[in-house]
C-alpha cells in the first residue's frame, strides 16, 4: 500500500500506560550502529510530555518493490525497540518500515502524515571527509522537518546520566534546549549546570545580561531544583565549552542561529561542539515560522 510515496509494513500497535498521550515522538532508525543515546532520549522526552514512541525505519529502494525477508527482517528492528521501551520504561511504543526512494523523503512524509511535534535523530559517529560540505542524511532532515527536532551526536552513553551541562544564550532555540534538559535530567534524576561564557574581564553589564539568562532558564525548568549555574571567562566560546562537557554526562544547547550558508563560511559554536567533545552533545531547535530560505541564507546573529 502506498502512502505518500512510501510503503507501509506491518505497523506494530502501541501498549503499555493506560489513558491517551499527548503526542507522538518520532524516532528514525538508520541502521547505522545502536540507537542507545537516541533512544535514550526519547525514552526522556516521551516520558516528560506523556507521549508516545514511534520507531521508523525508513527502507530505500531504487523502484517500488514488494516486501521481501529483508524488510520484514529490519521490521524486527524497530519492533525490538517499541518493545523495549514498553517493557523497559513503560512508554506507549510501536515501530513501522516505510519503503521510499529517498530516506530524508520517507522521514518528511510521516512527520507530516502523522502530525509529528517531536523528532529525535542520532547522529553517526564517523560522519564522513565531506562533513560540513555536504549536508548529512540527519541535517538534512534537521534542516527540512516541520518539527521540533533534539539531535544527539552518538558519542558516549546516555545510559547513566548524573550531570547535565547547559550552554545558555540567546536565540529562538535556547530555551528548548533548557527545556530538553530539563526532560532528560528529571528522567535520569540529574543535575544542571546553566553555564554561560563571558569574555576575559567582562563588565557589569555583560555579567547582569548572565544572571538573566539563567533566571529565564530556571523559568523553564519550572519546579525543577536540582540546579546551579555559573559563568566562565574565556576567549574562545566553543573551546570553553568543550572542555567542560568533559565532567559532565551530557551536554545540552540550542541550535546554531547562524544560516547554513553562514556556518559553512564561518563556523558555529554548537557546531563545533558537537563535532569534537568526545560526550554526549545534545542538540534542541525548536520548530519556528521561517522559511527553508531562512534557514539557508539569512542571518539571525
């Protein structure tokens, strides 16, 4: 059966808590190595907005086909991770193949034809000579879904989770990342570091500008009290930052506001983040009004 140009396989029925959820979070498997971070994740974020898991592996054919042992084979997949989820953290979960001719195409589609709010996404570790070049299968939909979308950059293990370092600053996607944070650290029953650098000898009104950012984050958290903030001095941003998130289990930030035509020419910090910590990065954008244009080639800051 054919459905917005992918084929449907044997959707497995969702179980586990009684009463409706709220939503439902999407979670593409690539087959790529373990998804243990990104179902992590989910695990986190499903259970913090009371929704449901949908594990999908999307299957690329050069033409239609009929479903073969292979197919139904990555159906047990997906099935093995709707199942875990029900049995492990007992979150409504279901998993589905879709065949298409493009992966980032079959993603698009069932965020649309299912009114996905959230995605989750986990990126490869070893991304390729062409990173930064060429847009990878996970920025592609990234950059295209009409989504919230919270990426994490496969290093490490989300398994044990103490301590969550979060990166605040300004921009439309920093306080989603506070507030991905806040899921994952109420789910681990973790702490969070709100950090924020200043450069060397900063003025008073750089440092008032820091203690308002975190009183917009602690907003955010709500009742959440395991807490703490504190700025850092340094010339280099990115640099500070990826050497913190070495004593943290996690680090959390907002996605680039800088356009993709502007990071490929000038770099960003979260980018660089989650290129080279050798932790656990998670990245937030939050789903806003701006055309892909916008994100291509305007500049916010």
């Amino acid at each position: 059966m054919h459905i917005d140009s992918t084929v449907a396989l044997q959707a497995m029925p969702s179980g586990g808590r009684d009463g409706a959820a709220d939503g439902v979070v999407l979670v593409p498997v690539f087959g790529e190595g373990a998804m243990t971070n990104g179902r992590e994740l989910s695990y986190a974020l499903a259970t913090e907005g009371d929704a449901e898991l949908l594990f999908l592996h999307p299957v690329t054919v050069p033409a239609p086909v009929e479903p073969s042992g292979d197919v139904q084979a990555d159906h047990g997949e997906v099935a093995e991770l709707a199942w875990r989820a029900r049995n492990d953290a007992g979150i409504d979960a279901s998993g589905t193949v879709r065949v298409g001719r493009d992966p980032v195409r079959t993603v698009l589609d069932e965020v649309d034809r299912a009114g996905i709010e959230t995605l989750v996404l986990q990126e490869s570790i070893d991304r390729g000579l062409l990173e930064g070049v060429r847009l990878t299968t996970v920025e592609q939909i990234t950059v295209h879904a009409d989504a919230d979308v919270v990426v994490t950059n496969g290093q490490g293990s989300l398994g044990a989770v103490s301590s969550v370092l979060v990166p605040v600053a300004g921009g439309p996607h920093s306080g989603f990342a506070v507030e991905v944070a806040g899921a994952l650290a109420r789910y681990k029953r973790a702490w969070i570091d709100l950090l924020h650098v200043v450069p060397p000898e900063a003025d008073d009104e750089c440092r008032r500008e820091a203690e308002a950012r975190f009183d917009a984050a602690r907003e955010r958290l709500g009742d959440f009290e395991r807490v703490d903030s504190w700025t850092l001095e340094a010339d280099d941003v990115a640099e500070a930052i990826i050497e913190q998130s070495e004593y943290y289990d996690a680090t959390v930030l907002g996605a680039p506001t800088k356009s993709r035509l502007r990071q490929l020419v000038f770099g960003s910090t979260t980018d660089a983040v989650r290129r080279d910590a050798t932790t656990p990065v998670v990245v937030a954008r939050r789903n806003t009004d701006e055309s892909l244009l916008d994100r291509w080639l305007l500049a916010e800051g």
